[in-house]
C-alpha cells in the first residue's frame, strides 16, 4: 500500500504529544544579496562518458489584476472574462487563501522535530516560518528560517539510517535542521502565478514564502495556486462527487504495476552491471598570465603566445579512484572521485596567490580519500565507508584552515557509485557539472523533444539530460568557501561552508558524457554548444554513426563497448572544451 508524505507524518503524529500551537506575527525579510569579489576568466573542465565495463570523463511587463478586471466587467454588465491562471498574482493568490483559512505558518526556534510534525499535521500546512521569540520587548518576531514537511522526512530518514532512537528523532531541535534565513528562496507579490511555479519547478522547491517590505506576508504552495480558480461549490458536494470521483475511487484486488516500457526495460536489463568511468582532463590559465602577473588586455601581455602553462592557472582539480565499503558494509567498491575549484583571482590585490587555496583543498580531499582506502585495507574494511562529497570538502576545508592557507575558491566536487549507477556531488559557487544524454524523439518527454527543428534535417537527438544548481550572491559574485586568518562572522558574507553546498544526485545511464568544469568553460561556452563539441568528438571516435544510436546499440548487445579508445581520446574532449571557451573568452 502506498503511503504519502502526509501520511507518514500522519501516523508518526499520532504518536507524540499534540502540544500548544505555534501562533505569532511573521516579520523581517531575508537577507541581502551584494556582490564583493569580482573574479577573473579562466577555464578548467572534465568531461566523461559512460560505456560499461567502462565510462568516460572529460574536463571540462504588469501583469493583469484579476480582481479589478472582474470589478470592471461587473459595472459594464458584461460577463467577466477569465484570466489565464499563469497570468494571475501571487497577491491575488495569497489574499484568496488567507480569506478561506487564515493560518499562521509558525513555529518558535526552540521547538523540536515533534513540535514541528505536529504542528504541520494539525494546522494542514506544508512549511513553516522558523520563528525568534526571545525579544518580548518587539511585538515582531524574527523569521530564522523555514521548515518544511519535506524536511522533516528528511531528517527523519537520515536520523533512521544513522540508527538513532525514536526519542533522539522527535527531540532534535528544528533550528539545527532549518533552511537558514539568508538561503530561503522567497517570491513576491507582483509576480505571477507562472513565474512561481517556474521558480518552484527549477528549484524543486514545494513553498515558497512571500515578501513584502521586509516581512513575510504568508506561504504559497503548488496545491495553492492550483486551487486558486475553484469556487467551493466546485470542490464539494454530490454532483462534483459523481462526476469527478465516484468513478474512480478504489483499485480492485487484481491491481498489478504495468511493465515498463521497451526503452526503459532495456535500461534495467543492464541495471545491475556495473558502469565505469574513464577520466580525462584539461587546464587552461588566464590566456594573459605570466609568472609576472596578469595582463588586463593583449597590450599588457605583450607579443607572447598566450599563456598555456597548467601551473598558472587558479583552477584544481583531482581524481582518484578508492576501495571502501559499500552501503551494506560487507563488502569493498571502487569509487571514483573528482572535483574542481576556482581560486578566487582578487586575493592577489591583498598579496595572496589565489592558486593556493584551491590547490590546498582539492589537494586534501585527494589525501583524505587515499588515507580513508589504506586504513580499509588495514582493517579488513571494517572502518570504513563511502565518504560523501559534502563531507569530504568539509575535511579538506578543516585541514586548509588548520594549515592557515588564506584565500577563497568556489568548489565541486563528486563520486560516482559504479553499482548503482549514481553520480552524487555537492557544489559552492558558479562550479558545476553537466550530463549530456542522447535521448530519441519517440521516448523523449514533451519537454526534452527537438521542436524546433524538423526530424529529417536534425544532425542527432543528444540532449542537456542535468544541469546542476550554482549559487551566487550576486551576478560575478558566487559564494565560495574561504578562509582570511580568523573566522568570519557576518552573516551576509559570500563564505559558505561544506555544509551550505547544492548536494544532488543524478543517475547515469551507459553512453552518458559527464562535463564537470568550473565557470572558466560554463561563462564562455553555452551549453548548446558543449554538446555540439562532443557531439563532433563522438563523430570523430564513431562512437556513434552518423548523429544515431542504433549503431552503438547493437554494437553494445554484441560485447563491444570502444571503452579502450574512450579512454585514449577521453583527454581530447576536454583540449576541445578548454579552446573553445579560450577562444571565446578571447572574441569577447
């Protein structure tokens, strides 16, 4: 039987005391968002394909009011005209919930996870604003942050794997496992309906506070704005029930899954085999630097070739390949870790070389992995166990601070589970990683079809599968994670920490082309043109012939993969990448 998410939160209410609701007045507004540190071009990236027993890597306007206009039809004797709900405000939508149902979405900063899940329950809410108390002497209280159902099944799933007891689950404070205030994600009266769910979609965010002059007026969510243009008659009462739910309430006893369709049953038919990855890399300095400095322009540079020497750049990156356990804890596993930084270029104002930084943390992240595999192979593999990406920076970055390496970088950094065909990363800053797909017209969903260009005169169907999420404080300006001798303290500060990374997971499936690169390739080649380029690498290896897959997939059902010349051309890919974004860079 299947459960929702309301229900689980429903059963394990059942179980913890109803205590006093949370009720206050929601205020103050969410943190600025400024640029400080303007930053300069360079490229680094990595690429990979994915082909079993082996995969590769290389580098890499106002909106109409609704309610005035139905005033205006009302006066003219005209019957009103039905706005399109996209073109609706949020304002309308907020106005019209508050008026059925007024709730307030709070709860106080030192509740507890059991507070919290019944307070969800009981008040029929999907988030809540996490509010301060303390200073009884202001009628406002200070939003913190925002909790959600979804989090707390999180935290949940989490504290279960974790093996922590019932009790240690429901009395974890809610302040701990927040969204802290200065990274909510909040919208705004004006906008409309379109443009949230928009928003909501791309972050796969489910509620979505809005703002208005520096307090949150209320919380919207997807079922909101769906409701939003039904009258109560139409959700209610005995023809609503024949027409829309008598027909269809109640599955029968013989009720089976279908099967998957034939392209997916091709998928899971190699489910279990495990995929690999072969990695290839390349690395570009700014073209205008020297051992001297950097030039600002070609004049500055001088008659010299561009500067092509990998020790100049500000970018790192490491890729090591580790033994330890797996999730069951019983046996080993390759893991193939990678990742990338970008040492932020303004520290040389201050007589720090930016290189340092980026190189210290990607450099540790290499040590820790090596020293986490040889304590496995010590202890038979009884200490130890697959290290997160967010973990692991958190690591490195302890060890950079330690050793009082001053300066800052954005970073990436991920490890694919060959077994489970899983590429997990957690990302700061303008950093990131790109999965290119091809993926037929036929089996494409709607949003992934080619409709522009007619079938006949399309050159192949490989397609932008994942993009991952950067984080920027401002355009110019992404957050990073630093260090300047002495912690810092101000909250509105671009220093993030391992814990505040975007930390996804995308599933890789064989012929996959994986691009992890920093915002050296990203900032001067667009994405459609990325995957022009391996396109025109795969063309050139026959990888695929012609633009199709069909050849490549029956040369995969007769055993032969190509991973031996994946492997070779692999570092090919990402040369191509790094010219092209050279090359742009250059133009602008």
């Amino acid at each position: 039987m299947m459960a929702t998410r309301r229900e689980l939160l429903l059963k394990l209410a059942a179980k913890v005391s109803n205590n006093q609701r949370a009720t206050a007045t929601i205020a103050t507004g969410l943190a600025a968002r400024n640029g400080l540190i303007q930053r300069s071009s360079r490229s680094f990236s990595t690429a990979a394909q994915v082909d079993p027993p082996t995969a590769t890597i290389v580098n890499k306007a106002a909106t109409p009011d609704l309610a005035s206009s139905l005033d205006q039809a009302k006066l003219e004797g005209e019957t009103p005209k039905r706005s399109r709900v996209s073109d609706v405000t949020i304002q309308e939508v907020l106005k019209a919930k508050h008026t059925a149902r007024w709730v307030e979405p709070v709860i106080p900063h030192n509740a507890t996870v059991r507070d919290a899940i019944v307070t969800c329950i009981s008040q029929n809410i999907s988030g809540m604003m996490v509010v301060d108390r303390t200073d009884t002497m202001k009628r406002q209280q200070k939003c913190v942050g925002l909790i959600t159902s979804r989090d707390l099944l999180r935290i949940m799933a989490a504290s279960i794997k974790d093996g922590k007891s019932e009790e240690e689950i429901l009395n974890q404070s809610v302040i701990q496992q927040m969204t802290p205030i200065n990274q909510v994600i909040y919208g705004r009266p004006d906008e409309t309906i379109g443009m949230c769910r928009a928003i909501m979609a791309k972050l796969g965010i489910k509620c979505l506070p809005i703002l208005v002059d520096g307090r949150v007026e209320g919380i919207i969510t997807a079922r909101d704005m769906s409701e939003f243009y039904y009258d109560p008659k139409d959700l209610g009462g005995k023809k609503n029930y024949l027409t829309d739910v008598s027909e269809r309430v109640g599955l029968s006893e013989n009720t089976s899954m279908a099967e998957p369709p034939i392209f997916v049953r091709q998928h899971l038919a190699s489910k279990h085999d495990p995929l690999f990855i072969n990695v290839g890399t390349a690395e570009y300095p700014h073209p205008f630097k020297s051992h001297d400095g950097v030039g600002a322009n070609r004049r500055d540079f001088g008659p010299d070739d561009l500067a092509t020497d990998p020790s100049l750049s500000e970018d790192a990156h490491f890729v090591s390949t580790v033994e330890m356990l797996d999730e069951s804890g019983t046996s080993m596993q390759k893991l193939l870790y990678m990742g990338v930084a970008d040492g932020v270029g303004s520290w040389r104002e201050y007589g720090v070389d930016p290189r340092d930084f980026s190189r210290m943390l990607m450099g540790e992240c290499q040590h820790i992995l090596h020293e986490a595999s040889s304590e496995c192979s010590a202890t038979g593999g009884t200490a130890c166990t697959m290290i997160s990406p967010a973990e692991l920076l958190a690591r490195s970055y302890k060890r950079t601070k330690e050793a009082n390496v001053i300066g800052s970088s954005t970073a990436c950094v991920g490890v694919f589970d060959s077994v489970h065909h899983q590429l997990h990363f957690s990302n700061i800053g303008d950093s990131g990683i790109i999965v290119l797909r091809h993926i037929d017209s036929d089996v494409a969903s709607a949003l992934q079809r080619n409709r522009t260009t007619p079938r006949t005169e399309r050159k192949s169907d490989l397609r932008i599968a994942f993009v991952s999420q950067q984080q920027l404080k401002s355009f110019n300006h992404p957050y990073q994670m630093g260090w300047t001798g002495e912690e810092v303290v101000d909250k509105n500060s671009s220093f993030k920490q391992a814990s505040d990374s975007c930390t996804s997971s995308v599933h890789i499936l064989r012929g996959d082309i994986i691009i992890m690169a920093t915002d050296g390739l990203f900032d001067n080649v667009d994405i459609d043109d990325i995957a022009s380029i391996a396109l025109k690498w795969e063309l050139d290896n026959e990888f695929i012939d012609n633009g199709g897959i069909d050849t490549r997939r029956r040369r995969w059902e007769s055993g032969s993969s190509l991973t031996d010349i994946s492997a070779q051309c692999i570092p090919t890919l990402a040369e191509m990448l790094c010219q092209k974004a050279r090359e742009n860079s250059l133009d602008n």
